[in-house]
C-alpha cells in the first residue's frame, strides 16, 4: 500500500502500490493547475484508489477546456490548494492521481501533449546544475 497527503495533511489517499513509472502530462492546463512545467501523474481505475478527507476539504471544478475535448472533474485541497487528482468520464473511469502527494516518485515512463512542453525542457540534463 501506497500513501500520499496534501501538503496540510487534511485530505490523504491510498493506492495498493506505487506504479513502476509515472506520466508526465504537459497540456497546458495541468501546467497552469501545478505553475510548473506539466503534471506527474499515475493513472488508476477508480476502485483502486482511495480518498481520505474526513473533513471535507476536498473540492472540485469541471474543466471543460481541456486539449483532449474530454472535460475531466479536477479535486484539490480547499484548505492548502493542493491538487489531489483529476476523474475523466471514460469507460472505465479513471482517476489520475498527482505524483507529488507521495514521497517517492517513480521517473516518468511516458508524456502526455509532449508538443505542449516547453522547447527549453528538452536542453535541460540531469545533474547539470545544484542550487
């Protein structure tokens, strides 16, 4: 069992195991919900992922303005604003957990919209730079 929380620790979830590799999503939507460069994300069927937020913290939008034409259900944390997962429709309906709520994150295997990503990404190596 795998666990991940949000940054306040209000809304925590559960998976049977972390995949062997994550997705790294790069469509502009998931750049601007992260303010980063795209979305670590591991994708599940919604029966295997649990969502524990005794409080409910847990808050949600319908992005109807995604890249794919598909609108997903985005969650997030209305306590810290961390984003949590996004649900999409399809058959079966899968839940697309952020990578970031759980301490280990496997290196991504796969990307998404990779056209969407910035150009300078690609430049950019491992172990170039230390801050």
């Amino acid at each position: 069992m795998a666990e991940g929380r949000c940054n306040c620790g209000q809304i925590k979830v559960s998976i049977p195991a972390l995949p062997e590799e994550s997705l790294l999503c790069c469509c502009s939507n998931c750049r601007r919900s992260g303010s980063s460069v795209g979305a670590i994300i591991y994708a599940f069927d919604t029966s295997e992922v649990t969502i524990n937020d005794p409080n409910s913290n847990l808050k949600k939008y319908q992005d109807n303005d995604t890249k794919s034409g598909k609108s997903l259900i985005r969650q997030f944390c209305g306590n810290c604003g961390c984003p949590i997962a996004s649900l999409n429709s399809g058959d079966p309906p899968k839940v697309f957990l952020c990578g970031g709520l759980f301490e280990q994150i496997p290196a991504p295997g796969q990307k998404l919209f990779e056209e969407q990503e910035p150009s300078w990404m690609r430049v950019v190596k491992t172990g170039e730079k230390k801050l």
